[in-house]
C-alpha cells in the first residue's frame, strides 16, 4: 500500500513530537521520584553554617525519605565547596549550605571558578543571623552616633578588628567607614573577640551569638544592632536604622544553593520542605537563643536576595578597594 507525501509528512511530525515528549519526560519523571538515594549537603564553613547546615540536614532526612549527608568542605574563604557544587551534576543530590562570601569572593578574585549568579539554582533563603557592633569599654561612644562623630574628630585613630579581608565583619565595618566618611584603620584578627575584650583592638562586628556572652560579661559595649529590628537575645541595643543609618545592615545570611540545571520540580520540594523545617517551633527556639531567625523564601525570593546581596557588597568591595589577600 502507498502512502501520500502529505501522510508521511503527518507521520514524521508526529514522530518528532512522541519523541521530544519523551525526551523531556525523562527528567520529569525522574524528578517526580526524587530522592531515591541519600543527598549530599556541602557545608562551605565551621561555625555558623556549619551548625545550620546540620540542622537542615538532619530534618531534611525525615521529609525527604533519604539520608541528607552534611560534607564539610572548607578552605579557600568557601571557594572550594563553591565550585565543588557549580561543578556537580545537576541532579538535587548535591546542594551548598552558602553564606554571604559567595557573593564577595568573586568581586575580590574573579578567578574564583563559579558565577554565583549563573552557576547555581536559588532554592531557600533559610536563616539569618544579624551582625551586633560592639566596642571596647575604653572607648567613649554610647551610641553609633557618638561613635561616628569620634571618630571624625580623629581620623585613622580608631580600630576595628575583623577574621581577615574580605570577611562579613570587615566588609560591614569598611560599608560604615563609606556611609559615614571616617577613617578607622583595620586590623585582621585571628580572633576579634579576644581583640575586643583586650581591648587590642576598638571596634568590631559580629555576630550576635558570639557576642552575647561577652556583653553579658560587661567587656565590650554593644552600639547597634546591624538589621532592621531588634534581637531577643539584647533588647535594649537599637538597631543602626534607629541610629539614622538604614543602609548601614550586615547579617549573617545562610542560603540552599543547587547547581544550575536542576529541574525545576525538585527544586521546589526541597524549598518546600525546607521551608517546613525552618519554620517548626523546635527550629524558632534553637535560633532564638543565637539571635538569629528561621526564613522561608521562595526560589524567586532567594534568586533576587542573591542578586541584591552581590550587588551590593560587590560595590563596598570596589569602593573600599579591597583586595584579596
């Protein structure tokens, strides 16, 4: 039997369309029974991210069905968990606990081997924990504001100490120094908390959870808090806002990252589900104590924080000419 030019051309399309079908059925449906094997979570630091990463790691598992496996990988300021993931299949079995560096790093070397805009699919702004600023009680300032205006009255005099260049607390205080036109020097610091309480150095900023013991203690003198609200753990410390100085924020943020290409699906369970754990009462309690909050941002929300934060620290970094160590 003879089939017509137009039935072949009939069939051909349809041939091309069952297959095209089928090809992008694959991953759908691979998606749609995701995890069937444990998950690897990337930690980029010890400390803060470190202890979050786990967190979510160990309450992911029961969601998920599957062991999510906390991997530290740190060294090189987080570089090297960075591209570890870029690098990995995009597949939702390997994903990055990333902190704020990952924004920096690339405006101080930009052969750091990943675009954190490109490289990677936002999937959950999870938690945050505001940076305190805090003075050695030898320095007079009461307030930010007092703090400023001694420090203009003798430019370069003042001290602030940081965990090296390029960190969170460096790059908050040379973001002041912008804002405000002073002069303070910095001074890396092994350790800036035992600067402060030695009094080695004048200023620094950190944490919350790693100052509250020492503002306990009376050793330094909280000036700011460097967010938008005031923190449980020292509600008496106004924020910078307060202060006058709106711009003036700096938080430790804590981000789940997945390597670019990974379907869309899987990555919407895994926002969902994180968002499920951060915000349990158990997970509200344990962050409370470190002066720190749970979020739960959708992909969009955590692609335009990603945005903005790269931005936005990537001018301080070109303005306050930082430069890699």
């Amino acid at each position: 039997m003879k089939i017509g030019n137009s039935r072949l051309r009939s069939l051909a399309h349809s041939a091309v369309y069952l297959i095209a079908a089928l090809y992008w059925a694959v991953p759908y449906a691979g998606a749609q029974g995701y995890p069937t094997k444990p998950v690897r979570l990337i930690l980029s630091f010890a400390g803060g991210t470190d202890m979050v990463g786990r967190w979510l790691a160990q309450n992911l598992s029961g969601s998920l069905g599957q062991r999510v496996v906390p991997d530290p990988r740190v060294g090189a300021g987080g570089n090297i968990a960075h591209e570890a993931t870029a690098k990995s299949p995009p597949d939702g079995y390997t994903l990055l606990m990333a902190s704020s560096p990952i924004v920096v790093n690339p405006h101080m070397n930009p052969n750091v081997g990943y675009d954190p805009l490109r490289d990677f699919a936002p999937v959950a702004l999870v938690a945050s924990i505001p940076n305190v600023l805090v003075v050695h009680p030898s320095v007079p300032a009461r307030t930010l504001g007092e703090l400023v205006r001694i420090a203009r009255s003798s430019p370069g005099k003042l001290t602030h100490g940081s965990g090296g260049i390029g960190s969170t607390n460096h790059l908050a205080a040379e973001l002041l120094k912008l804002m405000a036109k002073i002069q303070i020097l910095h001074v890396p610091y092994k350790s800036a908390v035992i600067g402060a309480t030695t009094g080695e150095v004048d200023i620094v900023i950190l944490t919350a959870s790693s100052v509250a013991p020492i503002v306990a203690a009376g050793r330094v003198r909280p000036l700011a808090v460097l967010d938008a609200k005031r923190i449980a753990s020292m509600p008496t410390v106004p924020t910078s806002a307060e202060a006058g100085m709106t711009e003036f924020t700096a938080v430790n943020w804590y981000m789940l990252l997945a390597p670019a290409g990974t379907p869309r699906d899987i990555v919407e369970r895994l926002n969902a589900d994180s968002a499920k754990v951060m915000m349990t009462a158990e997970t509200r309690e344990r962050f409370a104590i470190m002066g720190g909050e749970p979020t739960a941002r959708t992909p969009e929300q955590t692609a335009e924080f990603l945005r903005t934060e790269y931005t936005r620290w990537g001018k301080v970094v070109r303005e306050a000419g930082v430069k890699a160590e």
